[in-house]
C-alpha cells in the first residue's frame, strides 16, 4: 500500500497523516525538554554530589545547547503545524532533529567516560525513536549510525585523537578487547532493537492505513444514493485501499444465475467488455457467492479462469474477490485486480471482506433509493393521468355552474343561489386541487424535458407575479411590498416552472396574511438570485415546520380558516427547487409571519443560449 499515492478520495487521509506526523515532532520535542534538563541535573548532581571528575563546562554547555535548539525547533513544529507539508518536508525535518541528536549524543558520551560511559545504553532510545518515525524501508540504515558515533568517539579515543575523559579509574578505554566487546553488545542490542519497533510500528501503521482507507471507502459510498456512482466509487476506493490496479463490480441479475459487470475502476474497456458470467459455469465466483473471499495469487496458474487470454493482455497478475452480501444473501462480487509486481497478503483478504461487506450495504441503499424514486415517478404517472381524465369533466361542471349563477337559464331565487355558489366553491377548489397535482406530477416525471430549457430573467418572473398579486392583496387591504434590480438576473431553466415556484410562494403570503404586509425581494449574491417571500400573516405553528413541504400537508391554523388549499404548492416548490439546484428556507413564527428564502443558481454567461 503506498501513502504516496493522491487521489480526492485520500484527502482525509493525507491530513490524518500529516497530524499524527504532527503530533509524533511534538511529542520529540517535550522529550527533548527532559533531555536538556537530565544532563544539567546529573552533572550537577555528578561533580558536586558523587565527587565524579566529569568535564562539567562542557556538559553544563551541552546541556543549554540541547535546550535552545529545542526551543528553535518547538517554533518549527508550530510552523509545520500551520502550514500544509509535504511528507518529503517532514521527512527531512524528522532526519535533521536526529541528526543533531546523535551527534549531541556522540558528545555526551565522549564527556561522560567514552565506550566506558554508563549513558551509551540511552542511545538505544533515540534508535527507536528513529525507526518509528523514518520511514521503514531505510530503518537499518539509519541505525548504523549509532553504532558508527559510538565507535568513532571509542577509537578517536583510543587512538589518543580525542581525549579520554576519565570519569571511572581504573580506566578501560585502551583495553581492546573490552572496546571490542562493547561495541559487540552495542551494535547488535541497536540492531534487535530496531527490528521489534519497526516491526510494531509497521504493524500499527499498516493497521492504520488500513482503517483510514475503510473510513475513506465507507465515506464515499455512503454520501450518494446513485447506484451507478456508488459501484463505481466502492470500485475507485477498493483500488485505493489495496493500491492495486483495478477493481470491479458485478452483481447478479434477477434470476440469480448471471453476474454482470455494474462498476469498475482501473480496468481498460477491452475488458470490462465481457459477456454476463453464468454463475454455473464459474467455480470461483460460486465459491465466493458461498461466502468466501477467495485469492487467485497468480493467473497464470489458475485453471478455473473464464477469460484467461483477456486477463494476460490486461496484465493482471492475481487476483483478490469477495463476495457481496445482501440482507437476503449474496448479491454480487467484488474484484481487486493485481499486476505482476502486487501480490495481495493474507491482511487484504479480510481487508477486501470489509469493504465487500460496508459496500453491499451501500449498494442494497441505492437500489433501494432508485425503486422508491421509480415508484414515486410511477405514482405520479398515475396521478398524472387520472387528473387529466377528470380535468375536462370538471371543467365542464364549472362552466355550466356558471351558466346557472349568472342567470342565463332564469334567475335563482336565494336558496338556489346559495347552493349554486357552494357547488361553485367546490368546483374552484376541485379544479385548484386537479392543477395542483398536475404540476406535481409533471415535476417527479421531469415531464418538462432540457429541451424546453433556456434562459430566463427571474426579474421578469419575479415583477409579473408581484403585479398578479397586487390586486388580491389590495382586496385584502394588505400593503405589497416589493423591491427588486433593474438587471435582468438569468437562471438556466424553463419560464412556466420558475412562475409556480414564485407564484406558489407569493399567493400563500397573500392568503395567510390578514393584516400588515408581503414583501418580496429579489437580489444577485455569489453566482445566486436570493429571493425573500416574507408576510406578517398567520405563521406556522413550529411543530408544523418538520412536515411543511410534505405532500397535502397543511398546518391546523391553516385549516381552521376560510381559504381552501390542497397542501401541495409547497411539495411542487420543494421539487422544482430540487430540480434548479437550488435551496428553500423558511422561518415563522406562529401569529407573527412567515419569511420564506429561495436560492437560485444563476446561469453563467451563455451566448447561444436561447432567450425565452
Ligand atoms: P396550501 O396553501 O394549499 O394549503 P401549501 O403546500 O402551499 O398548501 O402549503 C402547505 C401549508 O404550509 C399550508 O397549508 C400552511 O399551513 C403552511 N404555509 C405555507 N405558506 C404559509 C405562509 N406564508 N404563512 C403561513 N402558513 C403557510
């Protein structure tokens, strides 16, 4: 698995690198804290207190020294704190800081004794400090500079270059064998040692990584509900989190009896382009749709292979499958597919499992999602129809109800009136409520196709319903306010949609306000048209809020007035907001009025885009 490799989908994970990094410099720093401070104390403590003959200047020296560079390099590691780094940065900042820190420990040991000193032994912290941060291939050979250090300060001493500190008497410095010896124990104890902490921590990182790219898979197949983006993503992120080649996707069909391909990653079209397999003629994929995850380590030597010819030309070298597992048993597989220079390891075979199993999840979701969306545009179809057949009927009904009220077949004496005008008030509300669905429908069948589309001056849209309203809201004795740019602000879409979305806003202001104002406003902010519906009417009662725009909702205050309505405007707004990108907002509060805020992507510059 390489960390090198950059990808939107390792975003995450480079920053969760670089804080552990981080927080690994810190933690080097507050040792080195104790260090600086442990070498004055024990000087201290050694020529006054144990009467030792130690070169104390110097120590004392070494001592500060180590404290002010570590204080310069606290102040560096804020810096990489703040800024975005580059792993190669760390890694040289890492290999600086041990640098000098071999080399002050070169120098604490030639002060305090040589080969003879008793602090040879904390060499072996700073080797494992270094092996867990460098990176682990290059981990030996970091470490053969301790030895190197250590060996150096013994035969410059030795060979009288340096001076022999001689804090023991009698003093073994010149005594080969027992420098021999030493260094012996020294090199082999820095050797085993950095063997168990690079095999910890290449472990642990291992595992890290590991649970990162799961998190990472898990993310992104979660945060959509299309299948085809969501086999595609689990195939993209499985690629990712093995460091592999390819993966793909196939599911079974209906019958159970095919896999086809569904999505992939990685892989060339030549091959993607296969016919479904027959599950019955294919020994490996029944073994994984029984519930194993099965390795082929090299395709060359698997026999039970369908298209061993398109596998070599594709350069696949093995190959890692697993099954996907459905809340009622198997409903596909998922591949990762290696080159010759990859081979999987037991760790990616439960690795693989785990994804298999959070993708399945991810994948029932999405086709669960797309039959309730097929479902609801089926509903709709049906609503849509129906309306339609009772739209003439009803239409009819109302004009001849009119005939009647305005007398042309004899005039109506009071009672007759009365019930005219109450069937009248019915039929009005009947032909609202057939519109109503009607635009409903339309909206979950996209009837309007992107043909229909071009560009449309929401500030037109916007002064035609203010003027259609003006008159209702004057009836009313309600004050319209409206303010609105000269510019023409354009929004990519379709005229007829963008007046139900005002007009469906706007008219319940109108209807839910008895006294006071409707203001309207439309302004440009950020590539947006911001509209703001806002009236001092009834309000909405706050536990209502929740399930405003759900279909035929209407809140009790609502109903207990006079005004008729169908609970619909709102679902047809929300839907065709939907459709325009864009984001509805509303705050009421109960008694005091109600501000709904509509945001709309505005078109960009099109020059051959149709005015309409
Ligand atoms: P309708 O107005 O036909 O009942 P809508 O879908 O347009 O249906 O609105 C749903 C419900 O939301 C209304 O019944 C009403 O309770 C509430 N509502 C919508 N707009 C307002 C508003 N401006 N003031 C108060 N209540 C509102």
């Amino acid at each position: 698995m390489t960390s090198a490799s950059r990808s939107p989908l390792r975003g995450s994970r480079s920053t969760l690198t670089q804080e552990e990094l981080v927080n690994s410099l810190s933690w080097l720093v507050k040792m080195r804290w104790v260090a600086g401070g442990g070498v004055l104390l024990v000087t201290w403590f050694s020529a006054i207190i144990l009467d030792l003959n130690v070169p104390t200047t110097s120590l004392y020296l070494l001592g500060l020294g180590l404290l002010v560079y570590n204080a310069l390099l606290r102040w560096g590691v804020g810096r990489l704190d703040a800024a975005a780094f580059s792993n190669t940065v760390y890694e040289w900042f890492v290999r600086f800081q041990i640098g000098v820190d071999w080399a002050a420990m070169a120098l604490l040991i030639h002060f305090s004794g040589g080969i003879e000193s008793p602090a040879i032994l904390y060499f072996l912290f700073h080797i494992t400090i270094a092996s867990l941060l460098l990176p682990h291939d290059r981990g030996y050979l970091y470490v053969a500079l301790a030895p190197i250090l250590v060996g150096g300060v013994a035969l410059l001493e030795y060979s009288g270059v340096l001076r022999h500190v001689p804090v023991f008497t009698p003093a073994r410095y010149a005594d080969p064998l027992y420098v021999a010896g030493i260094l012996f124990f020294f090199v082999s104890a820095s050797y085993v040692m950095v063997y168990f902490s690079m095999t910890i921590s290449r472990r642990l990182r291992r595992r890290e990584n590991e649970l990162a790219a799961l998190y990472e898979s898990v993310q992104a197949t979660t945060s959509t509900l299309d299948l085809t983006e969501v086999l595609n993503r689990l195939a993209e992120a499985t690629t990712q989190a093995l460091g592999c080649k390819g993966a793909a996707i196939r599911l079974l069909d209906k019958t159970g009896s095919h896999l086809a391909v569904a999505g992939s990653y990685g892989l060339s079209e030549d091959y993607l382009d296969k016919d479904p397999i027959d599950v019955a003629r294919a020994p490996i994929d029944q073994e994984v749709l029984s519930g194993k995850t099965v390795l082929v380590p090299d395709t060359s030597c698997e026999t039970r292979l369908r298209y061993p010819d398109k596998v070599a030309s594709e350069g696949i070298h093995c190959i890692l499958i697993a099954p996907l597992v459905g809340k009622r048993g198997p409903i596909g597989v998922l591949r990762a597919y290696g080159i010759r220079d990859h081979c999987f390891l037991e760790d990616d075979v439960d690795f693989l499992s785990a994804i298999a199993a959070q993708g399945a999840v991810a994948i029932e979701n999405a086709q669960a999602y797309q039959m309730l969306e097929y479902l609801d545009r089926s509903k709709s179809e049906f609503v849509r129809i129906v309306t339609h057949e009772l739209r003439s009927p009803v239409q009819v009904a109302g004009s001849l109800l009119n005939v009647l009220s305005r007398g042309y077949v004899g005039e109506l004496n009071a009672e007759q009136a009365d019930l005219v005008g109450r069937a009248q008030r019915r039929i009005k509300f009947l032909q609202a409520l057939i519109d109503d669905l009607l635009d409903l429908a339309a909206g979950k069948a996209e009837v309007m196709a992107t043909a229909e589309r071009g560009l449309v001056s929401l500030t037109d849209v916007f002064e035609e319903v203010r003027a259609r309203y003006e008159s209702p809201a004057q009836d009313k004795g309600i004050a319209l306010q409206a303010l609105y740019p000269d510019e023409p602000l354009k929004v990519w879409g379709d005229r007829s949609e963008l007046d139900r979305m005002m007009t469906n806003l706007v008219s319940n202001a109108v209807k839910y306000t008895r006294e006071g104002e409707v203001r309207l406003e439309l302004e440009r902010t950020n590539g947006s048209a911001r509209v703001v519906i806002a009236d001092t009417g009834i309000g909405i009662p706050e536990d209502a809020l929740p399930r405003l725009f759900e279909e035929f909702f209407r809140a009790k205050n609502a109903k207990d007035l006079q005004e008729t309505g169908t609970g619909l405007g709102l679902s047809i707004v929300k839907d065709l907001v939907k459709r325009y990108d864009g984001e509805i907002q509303v705050d009421s509060v109960e008694g005091e009025g109600t501000t709904f805020t509509l945001m709309l992507p505005l078109a960009k510059n099109d020059a051959n885009a149709l005015e309409k």
